[in-house]
C-alpha cells in the first residue's frame, strides 16, 4: 500500500493507480473465489455422500491445488504490499536442516568495499549463514571405454589388451545406473515407460518403448535369484503379514482386462524390537483363491497376521497345523466406523471408543521388547478386552444379524479368537497395517499405469516392487542399491553368495 506522501499529484496518474488497485483487487477476489470452491470441492470429497466422495489418494491432489492456490494469493499479496512494509505473522514453512551428505557450493558475498569511512580497514567480526536448496536437473552422459592394443616391437609374441568389462546388456547402450533409474521410474516413482520414453526425447535422446521394455525385462530376469532370497528369508521367520490388491492384467485374446491378484508377504519387526530387518516380497497370481496363499507360503510355520478374508482360513487345514492366524482390530473398528458415518449409531460409536483405548495402550508399548509389550497387554488391555466381549455379547443378543450394525458385531465374533492373540505373545500387532502400507505403491502404480500387459509383465512388476520396497522399509536408497546390485550381477556375483545382494546386507552401493 502506497503512503500518501507517495502518491502522486496529478490526477490522471492517480486515475491509473487507482484503476490499477481495482483491477489487483478483482484478481484477488477471483483467487479467493478458486480457493473457496477448491475447500468445498475438497470438504464434499472428504465428507459428502458415499456417491460423491473421491477415493483417498485423490485427496492429495486436492490439498496441492489448494496449496498451490494460496501459495499464488500470497505471493500477489507479497507484490502488492512487500512483508517488509506491514507486521505479519511468520508462515508455516519447511525450516529443516538438509541432509549432511548433500554436495555444498559456497559461495562469499562481500561488501563492494573494505574501507571505513574513516580510512582505516574493516576486520571481521561474524557472519550471517543460510542455506536453500537447489537442483541440478537430471544429466545424460556417455561413459567411453578406450581398450589400447599393445604389442612388442621386440617380438612378435601377440597384442595385449585388456579385457572389455562385464555388461549386463552385452553390446547394448545402457550402464547398470541407467537400467537402474528405469526401473525406479516405472516400478518406484509410477512413470510408465512411455512416458519416460518422451523425457528422454526431450533430451535428444530417441530410445523407444520397446527398447526400454527390454532392459526392463533382462534387468528382471537377472534380479530374479535375488527375489527368491528375499522370499525364502522372509518364510524363515516365525512371525509375518499377509494381504492382497487387484492387479489388472491385460486378456489379449479377449480385448480386456482381467483381474489379478498381488499377494505381499510382510515382516516388520521394530515395533518389538525384532532383529530381522523388514521386508516385503509380491507374489502375482491370477485370482484370489487361498489356495495361491498356500502355495506362496510353502516352508512358513509360525503366526500370520491378515486381514479377514475367508481365504486364508486354508492355512488352518493343512496337516501338519504349522499357521496361526491373527486377524486385524483395524478391519474389525472399519465396520464400526461404517456404521456409525451412516448415521446416529451409538452402540458402533461405544464399540470405536473401547477400540480407541486399546490402541492406546498400544501407542505407549511401541517399540519395547515383546516381554514387555506382553506384560503391559495382560495388565491393561485383558481387561478391555473382557469387557468388550460382554459388550458385543449383549449387543449381538439385542440386535437383528441382518441389520448393519448386526453384520458388523458378526463379523468382530467371527475373528473374536484370532483378535485376541495379540494378549498372548508381545510380537503379535493389533492390526496388519505394517502390510497395508507396502501395498500402496502397487496401487499408486496400478492407477498411472492402468493394468499390466500380461501375466509375465506383472511377475516382473512383482520381483522388482519386492526389492525396492524392501529398500525403501531399510532406509536404502533404491537407485543405488539396483545399480550396485546389478553391476555386481553382470561381474559374475557368485550363486552361492545372493544372500549378499539382499538390500540390509548389500553394503556397497554405487
């Protein structure tokens, strides 16, 4: 805002500062208007009926836009009336320290001048530090071997040259760090080959999709004895999750897709301190019998943690009984939770609040020694326990089964046994989120992607999901771990030595 003594005295330039004024003024207003309708698209998304409401990962790209919105109003706001100029309250910004191992370019900045005003020469006495992040965008370069030929002019005993270097796509045009950033790309950040196929292009670069389908696939093939070992470690274990997703494939014969299934087998032990590092590993099936659960899970013995489809109760009746299921309390609170949006549902409410105090108790013994976690369970949580039993066993006597409410109590008494396991060993969790949460990527892939070409492209997808998600629940850089992992391959990495090339103990990532 300009001060009066600003302002100019002819009148036609005020005529045009105040035209001016209004018409950032109107801009502003129609800003506001976008934000307005950008919160009440969002809040009908969020809370409107069943019909309206966007699926959750769509919520995302609700909040960018109206962050991006408000971020645009701002910066107007800035234009117009410079911070400096007006008290404001500091915004929420990201004000953490970046990563030690970043790259720092200092740069010095001086005054123009060294000399006082008096004569004499200005010492230093401090000096203001700040840091911004920046980026250099993503480089091509060509890596050129030179082998010389060397011969003796003494003696005609033959030319020397040293040997041309292993490749894991002998005579093609890609490093193991280029195959690597493809796969990341499609497999970790949802860029179909196509697309990264145009980003290339932008830089001169012209490599078809086929071309890169091709290193995609030779890069499976020769990840595959690595996924194997992550498998049969994870089977080692005594203690695992399981769940399922959609996985559409294409049919070509019939011109559509058909559904198939990703099953992940999880293992994440830091809530009770567990000594095996997490993993997941996907397996593609073409359906959802438990009969692939069965099949995936050949060699485990010990507890499995799922959700409560009725296919895995097929583990229960193998003959030796090795599996025990534990089901999952955040199914059981999600058919309460239903209940209660639909409408006034006291009794579903009062079930959610006893649900509530269990993950409580939860909260509070996260990450301590099973023993421990154990201890805690018997003393706080049986007791709830108990009464919820009597709860639901009330309930259940008072209400019609057919009723909602009825089919949710239903299927908590279905599961009561396996619910409750987690009162009798401190590695059991309440619920199989650990799990959930590596599935997501598949379906964030599955939603740019669409579906797989065919049943082979989706095993492919599964092995190197396996791997980077594995990476990523290790705090290991995927990029690095492939293009180390796949050098260390195309070198002739021993058979007998894979376990080496599993994510927690490669050490030696390029």
């Amino acid at each position: 805002m300009s001060k009066p003594a600003d302002l100019p005295n002819d009148i036609e330039a005020l005529k045009a500062l105040l035209a001016a004024s209004e018409d950032r003024n109107l801009r502003k207003q129609d800003r506001i208007d976008q934000l307005e309708k950008l919160v009440a698209d969002f809040k009908r998304a969020l809370f409107g009926a069943r019909s309206e409401k966007a699926d959750p990962e769509q919520f995302e790209l609700a909040l960018e836009d109206i962050e991006t919105a408000m971020a645009a109003v701002h910066a107007e706001d800035d234009a117009v009336d410079p911070p400096a100029s007006r008290p404001t309250k500091p915004r929420n910004t990201n004000r953490g320290s970046f990563p030690k191992h970043l790259l720092r370019i200092e740069e010095v900045i001086t005054p123009d001048s060294m000399t006082c005003g008096c004569g004499a020469e200005r010492h230093m006495i401090g000096e203001d530090t700040s840091e911004r992040l920046d980026i250099i965008p993503a480089q091509f370069r060509v890596i050129v071997t030179r082998r010389p030929k060397y011969a003796c002019r003494s003696c005609t005993n033959g030319v020397v040259q040293a040997p041309a270097p292993a490749r894991l796509i002998p005579g093609g045009m890609p490093t193991e760090a280029t195959v690597a950033h493809v796969l990341v790309s499609k497999y970790a950040d949802h860029l179909p080959l196509y697309r990264q196929a145009q980003i290339y292009s932008r830089q001169g670069i012209d490599l078809d999709r086929s071309t890169l389908a091709g290193w995609v696939g030779k890069a499976a093939y020769e990840l595959r004895p690595v996924f194997d070992a992550l498998m049969a470690d994870l089977k080692s274990s005594t203690k695992l999750f399981m769940d399922e997703t959609r996985a559409p494939v294409l049919d070509p014969g019939k011109r559509k897709t058909k559904t198939g299934y990703f099953w992940a087998l999880a293992r994440d032990d830091r809530a009770w301190c567990g000594a095996a590092p997490p993993g997941v590993a996907f397996t593609y099936a073409p359906g959802r019998s438990g009969q692939y659960a069965d099949d995936i899970l050949k060699g485990f013995s010990g507890i499995l943690q799922v959700d409560g489809y009725a296919g895995y109760n097929r583990l229960l009746k193998r003959a030796d009984d090795n599996v025990v299921l534990a089901y999952c309390w955040a199914h059981a609170r999600r058919k309460l939770h239903e209940v209660a949006q639909s409408g006034t549902a006291p009794i579903a409410e009062d079930g959610l609040k006893q649900i509530a105090a269990l993950y409580l108790i939860e909260k509070d013994i996260r990450g301590l020694a099973p023993e421990v976690r154990l201890a805690a369970r018997q003393d706080q949580s049986a007791p709830l326990i108990v009464a919820f039993e009597e709860w639901l066993t009330t309930n259940r006597a008072r209400l019609s089964a057919k009723a909602p409410l009825g089919e949710a109590l239903k299927y908590i008494a279905k599961y009561w046994d396996g619910l409750c396991l987690f009162l009798t060993d401190g590695r059991i969790e309440m619920d199989s989120n650990a799990v959930e949460r590596t599935i997501r990527p598949i379906a964030l892939n599955r939603k740019n992607a669409l579906f797989a070409g065919h049943d082979a492209g989706a095993q492919n997808w599964a092995a190197i999901a396996s791997l980077i998600e594995t990476c990523k629940l290790n705090g290991i850089e995927p990029h690095g771990y492939l293009s180390g992992v796949l050098k260390a391959i195309a070198g002739g990495h021993k058979q007998t030595d894979i376990n080496q090339l599993l994510p927690w103990n490669y050490v030696n990532p390029v």
